[in-house]
C-alpha cells in the first residue's frame, strides 16, 4: 500500500512486551487522515477497489460475491 502518514510527522513508537513488535502510536486525528488516505487510494481506481475487496474475501477472482454475501 502506498498511503502513508507524512514522514516528517513525529510519531511515537513502543515495543509490545508480548509480541515484540515496534508499533506506532497514532493521535486521534493522525489515524483519521490515515484511514481516509487509505480510502482514496482504495477508490482510485476499478480495479484498486476490486483488489482490495478481494483481499478482503468479499469478492471472487471472477468478481462475483462469495458465498456468505449471496442471497
């Protein structure tokens, strides 16, 4: 995925103690304007959109609904 926050934002980072992973910690409005950039990349194009419902197990290759979202 190419949307991003702007690097030159000062984001917080911490380690999990559980999982060990480095995560960053987003102000309310910093994942707002993440969440929105990622909508507008999904939307930018047909197939971008048909990628992305895919992925999300919505869709089949042929673009048909999957099972459970069929009447």
């Amino acid at each position: 995925m190419k949307h991003r926050l702007d690097p030159s934002v000062a984001l917080k980072e911490t380690t999990t103690a559980l999982s060990g992973r480095t995560e960053r910690l987003l102000t309310p409005d910093q994942r707002r304007a993440d969440i929105k950039a990622f909508g507008r990349e999904i939307r930018d194009s047909k197939q971008s959109a048909a990628d992305f419902l895919r992925r999300a197990g919505l869709i089949d290759e042929s673009g048909q609904l999957t099972d459970p979202y069929r009447r």
